[in-house]
C-alpha cells in the first residue's frame, strides 16, 4: 500500500471527524518520529473517546511528562 496515499486520505477523514483515522495519523507520525505531531492526533482522538488512542498515548510517553 502506498502509504503517502493512504496518509492524504487519513488526514481527509481526521478533518471531516474519524476518530480512527485520527489515531492511524497519530501512529504513523510516531513511527517517523514526529512525536509532537503524533500527540496532537492522539489528543484529538482521546478528547472523542477513544480508547486504542488512550492506551497507545499512556504505553508510549515517558513518565516524566
């Protein structure tokens, strides 16, 4: 799968309020290493209720923050 196609199209669905499409954004700028980037899809995500985003967000911030 190409997957800055697939990027374009999750920042399409996160802009019209798919929560899913939110924490895939999220996991994929982690995966580059864009952790600020990566926060702010989750944030969004978890301030809809999304579990998978919460558990994802509390598994991979340092305990510091």
């Amino acid at each position: 799968m190409n997957e800055k196609k697939a990027t374009y199209y999750y920042e399409l669905a996160a802009m019209r309020g798919a929560v899913d499409a939110r924490f895939n954004l999220g996991n994929i700028e982690y995966r580059l290493g864009n952790f600020d980037r990566a926060v702010k899809h989750y944030m969004i995500a978890i301030s809809s209720g999304d579990n998978d985003s919460l558990e994802t967000f509390k598994k991979n911030t340092p305990r510091a923050l």
